[in-house]
C-alpha cells in the first residue's frame, strides 16, 4: 500500500503562458465546454462551477484574473465564480502568494 509520502507532487504546475498559440488556446477550452456538457446541470451550481475552476487550474489557467475570464467566457456568472473561487481556497485548491491557485485534489 502507499502512502502520502510516496506521492510525488511537481515543483511548478504547469501554466498557461500568456502568449500560448491561438490552436492551444482553442483545444483547452474545447475540452472546458466538453466537460461543461458532460456536467450537465447539476441540483447544486457550485458543485458544477467548483468542478470547471478545478478544470481550468489543471489546463493552466491559474491565476483569479484568467480563472474569472475562462468562466465568464464558458458563460458561468462573474459573482457567483468568484465567490466559488474565493470560498474555495484551503479546501479545493490552494493559492500562492503570486495569486496561482493549485488543485488539492
């Protein structure tokens, strides 16, 4: 069995560079609107918005100001993603002090 201790986490997660390719940039967010699709409409919106932010850290978009953008362009409610986002800090994902969030899951 393993345990924590065998798990090895990367020093830098990967980010999405301001300057990506626009084909790049397209493909991440076919995958966004797919996983948006495959969510459905859930009871509870914040479990579906807490699912895309997760989405968006893991695909490099990982500071607030890309976060709020990616989900305003997936059609979520500005308030209610920072909200989501803010509320989340500590026990979905973490944030650095350069304002990158990370999974913790």
């Amino acid at each position: 069995m393993n345990s924590a201790k065998d798990i090895a986490i990367p020093d830098q997660p990967i980010t999405l560079s301001g300057d990506a390719p626009a084909a790049e940039v397209d493909e991440i967010f076919l995958r966004l609107r797919q996983l948006k699709s495959a969510l459905g409409k859930p009871t509870n919106a914040d479990n579906r918005l807490v699912a895309m932010i997760a989405a968006c850290i893991d695909e490099g978009i990982d500071t607030s100001p890309r976060i709020l953008g990616a989900a305003r362009r997936l059609g979520f409610d500005l308030r209610h993603t920072r909200r989501v986002l803010h509320s989340g800090i500590d026990h979905t994902w973490t944030r650095a002090a350069d304002d990158r969030f990370g999974n913790l899951i």
